[in-house]
C-alpha cells in the first residue's frame, strides 16, 4: 500500500508481485526504487521502479532460495541478499 497524502487515502502497489507473503523489502534512496523478497513460491527478488508495476530481479545465484534478508549497502551500491543457500550481493 501506498500513500501520497498522509495516510488519508492508501494505494494498492502490488501489481506484478507473484505473492503478497513478503519476507523482506527495502529502499535504494539514491534511486527511490524498491526491492523486496517472497516468502512463498514463487520465491525470488523483485523490484519495483517508481510507478511500474514489479518486476522480478534476476538473481540466478539464489536458484529458488527462500530469502527473507535483503539490504542496499549505500556505500558500494550492492543489494545484499541474505537466503537459506547463502548470501548474495549484487552491483546495482
């Protein structure tokens, strides 16, 4: 959900995410985007760019993992990624 008012009126932004069972989610504030992770199957990273619709993040290492950690590291513009097969990072 999303609001532009305050919270007065909220938005439904889940258009394109495979499930609503999000296990982890957050910002790139050099770019505004979101990244967020699913819970259930199909389980992968997805990002959303501004008003398009989410779109799924290739992250081919993660093979299908369950990945409920996710951070952007500022400082060398990595999204981390934290599953049940190990830890990711990838230059964004």
């Amino acid at each position: 959900m999303q609001t532009a008012d305050g919270g007065t009126t909220w938005t439904a932004v889940n258009q394109g995410l495979p499930s609503l069972d999000i296990s982890g989610l957050v910002v790139d504030h050099a770019t505004g985007f979101f990244y967020a992770t699913t819970a259930t199957a199909p389980t992968g990273v997805y990002v959303k760019r501004a008003t398009a619709p989410w779109t799924g993040f290739d992250l081919a290492e993660l093979d299908g993992a369950n990945a409920p950690a996710i951070v952007v590291e500022g400082t060398t513009r990595r999204l981390v990624v934290g599953s049940s097969g190990g830890v990711v990072a990838h230059v964004l």
